[in-house]
C-alpha cells in the first residue's frame, strides 16, 4: 500500500484503492472559509495572575488522575497509585501524577527536624541537616523509577485491561541533588565497607542492602523533582535515587545510611524483593530493571474514535542497564516489525518515546512494542518470560505488552500464547 500524502493524512478510502474505506467525516467535511466563532472566553476577561498562586491543570483534564487497585490493599496503607501513562505527552511525568508506592501512608517529615546519619564502617560518622546536604556540589539526572511489581497482575492472564494499571507503577523525573558518592567520601570509608543500607524515617523504616560500587556509581540524594521539592510522596525532604534499579531500593524520607562490611539482609530481603521460582529455589537481589516498553498510543484508555485513516503509534520505553538502542512495533501480532522513531533526548537509565506513523485499514490487529538497550538486551515475550519465572510471580514481568485492536477502534489487554 501506498502511503498517503500529507493533505490526505485523514483520508485512508482513497489512497488505499481496492480496500476502500470511508473516509473520515473530518476529511469529508467542506473547506473552512472562516475561523471558528467566538466563545465566551474570548468576549471577556481571563482570570488575574492571583487566583492561583500555585498552578493546577484545566479543569477539563480533570479525570487525568493517579489510579489505584481497591483489592491490592483494603487497608490502603500498604499501597500503590499509578501513573496515568496514556496522557502522559513526553518522558517526564508530572509531579501530581507521579505512581505512589509505600509500606505504611505517606509520612508529613518536618524539613527542620530532618536529620541524615551516616554511620557504621566509616572513619568520620556524620549527622547531617538539609541545609547542609545542599551545600555540596549537586547533580541534576532525568531518571525512571519503576516498582518491580509493575505489571504483577499480568503475569498468569491479561487480566486488567488498562494501560494505567499494568504499566504505571513508573514515572520519570529531573532529579536534583548530591551524589551518594559525595556523602560518603565526606564520611571516608573503609577499604572493606562493600555495602550501604539506606533506612527511611516512615513507620516502615524501609531498608535495603545496596553494594558499595552501586552506591559510588550514580546514586543521588534528591531534594529536587520537575523543578520544586521532592512531593511528600516521593520522599520529602530527601529520597535516595538508585538509577534503573527496583523502585523499592530508591528509599524515600531517608534518616540513614550505615556503610558494612556484609549485606544486611533485612526483612525487605527475605518476605518482601525476592522471588519465589518455579524450581523452588527463592532468588534475591534482582536490582536492576531490565528494559521494557509499552505503546500508550492508542491503549485501552485511548481507543481509534475517528474511524480508519492516519494515526500515530506512541509509546515509551526504558531499561534499567542503560540507554534505549531501538524500538520495533508490531502490526500483527509480533509476526514482523518494522522500526519506530526515537525522540530525543535518549538518555541513560530514563524514558524515550518513541513513534510510528500508523495508517489503519479499520480491520482488527494486534499491535506491539518491543525494545532493545544499549547492551544487546532485547525485551521478552510472555512466553518466554514464563519459561523461567512459571506463571505466578510477582516481579520484573517487563514482557511485551499486546493490545488488541477491534474493527469498532477499541482497543483490549490480550496475551499470546
Ligand atoms: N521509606 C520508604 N521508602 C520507599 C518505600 C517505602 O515504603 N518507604 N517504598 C519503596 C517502593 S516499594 C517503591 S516502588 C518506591 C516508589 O517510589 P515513589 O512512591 O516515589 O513512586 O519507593 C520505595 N521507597
Ligand atoms: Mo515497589
């Protein structure tokens, strides 16, 4: 088939000859002689610049909202909000829409009392205020953080048909703040302090044994997010960053970090971050994400309202190991793939979007994304995700996600199998 020229972008029936499709009403309608009438908003006054000393959304981006799984936790205490991918424009997703996850409520830490400890296998033990932490020279990442419980639901079935609630435990930010490093060099540590256990001051006190050349590699103590301070959900005052490793080690309203010799193996390492396999055998310390991708364009939540025609395939990809090398989509159900383009920038251990013209003949298909980094690490499918891990784990399922495109332009969670 022939593609379209540009005028015709909406108009698939003629271009596409023999499968002759009716074009699109907006394609149809007569050419525009005069701009559109004025609205009410344009024969009055607009609102002053005091009615919103702090900025908010159109009111008619209202339903572009954080989501949540009633049945995950009853409690709600012990919970997870997710990230709106599908109206998500770019790679950065807003503070207010960011995906929550804690053990115990979001705690409200006073910026005076904060207090950092820096303790155990150093030669200078350090008690620590924010204003001193902002003293030292500072870094500015655009990184991901994802929960490896993303996508958890999805591991035996397609069961939730939403890219918001099997993608969206992830969000991606411009994080500020001093290296790990820097603090513990301030410390000085000793030759043989090979791990770092960072603790967070909520009820949870979550703590997870980090290796030292993690912590001396590109950890950040952020006090910065999008511009403003760290939201209270991501960690205010201080959270610490851990780029493309499990959500979970990026410990949120730090107090402490005491340098050993041996990984702790806390709680968080034996109930919780490890993973049961099919053989039996449990494995942990599974750190890093590896690379994933989903297409939010169109999704479950955005379905091909305006009948066949152009169409942009958009998505997002990411790995935990490094840069995004390409992206491939599928139009039939991963059979062949063509390439997708990249937009810049395409930065380590963060989003990149991607795109893909897309012209729909109106008949059903089964449309892919798959990803490979910068290391050769090419993204799985379901199939062979379950030939390791069995059908019931809960962690890294970063397997291609299917959507299932029906003649109607809806658009469904399916797997192959
Ligand atoms: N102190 C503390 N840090 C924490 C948690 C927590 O419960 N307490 N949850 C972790 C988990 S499981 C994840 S996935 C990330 C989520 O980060 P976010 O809420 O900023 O998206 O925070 C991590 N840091
Ligand atoms: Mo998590």
């Amino acid at each position: 088939m022939t593609k379209p020229n540009r005028r015709d972008m909406f108009k698939l029936g003629a271009a596409a000859g023999a499968t002759m499709i009716a074009a699109s009403a907006r394609a149809a309608s007569p050419a525009p002689t005069a701009p559109p009438a004025d609205n009410s908003w344009s024969n009055s006054l607009g609102a002053p610049v005091d009615a919103r000393p702090y900025g908010q959304p159109s009111k008619y981006e209202s339903s572009v909202v954080r989501r949540y799984i009633p049945w995950l936790s009853p409690t709600r205490l012990a919970d997870a909000s997710f990230t709106p991918l599908q109206d998500q424009p770019g790679i950065i997703t807003s503070n207010g829409l960011f995906f929550e996850r804690y053990h115990s409520g979001v705690p409200t830490v006073d910026p005076k009392e904060f207090r950092l400890m820096v303790s155990g296998r150093v030669k200078k033990p350090l008690l620590l205020t924010l204003d001193q932490i902002m003293r030292y020279p500072s870094v500015s990442r655009i990184h991901f953080i994802e929960c490896p419980a993303n996508g958890a639901t999805e591991w035996p079935a397609a069961q939730l048909n939403s890219l918001q609630l099997t993608h969206g435990m992830i969000g991606c930010a411009e994080w500020t703040g001093v290296l790990l490093k820097t603090i513990l060099d301030e410390a000085g540590i000793h030759p043989d302090s090979r791990w770092v256990l960072p603790t967070g001051s909520d009820g949870a006190h979550m703590d997870r044994s980090l290796p030292m050349v993690k912590c001396l590699d590109d950890c950040i103590l952020a006090w910065g997010q999008n511009g403003e301070a760290l939201r209270p959900e991501q960690g205010y005052p201080l959270r610490l960053v851990v780029p493309g490793w499990q959500g979970n080690v990026n410990v949120k309203w730090l107090r402490q970090l005491q340098v050993g010799r041996e990984p702790w193996i806390t709680r968080e390492e034996t109930s919780e971050y490890s993973e049961l396999l099919g053989d039996g055998k449990s494995l942990g310390f599974t750190w890093v994400m590896d690379a994933k991708s989903v297409i939010t364009f169109p999704c479950p939540e955005k379905p091909l309202t305006q009948g066949p025609g152009f169409y942009e395939i958009r998505g997002l990809a990411w790995s935990g190991r490094g840069k995004v090398k390409y992206v491939d989509v599928s139009l039939d159900g991963g059979v062949n793939f063509q390439r997708a383009k990249l937009d810049n920038p395409i930065l380590d251990k963060c989003m990149t979007r991607f795109t893909l013209p897309y012209w729909w003949d109106g008949k059903p298909a089964l449309i892919q994304s798959r990803v490979t980094d910068d290391t050769g690490y090419v993204q799985p499918t379901i199939v062979q995700k379950h030939k390791f891990w069995g059908h019931d784990p809960v962690y890294e399922n970063n397997s291609i996600q299917t959507w299932q495109i029906l003649a109607s332009g809806e658009v469904n969670n399916v797997q192959l199998s």
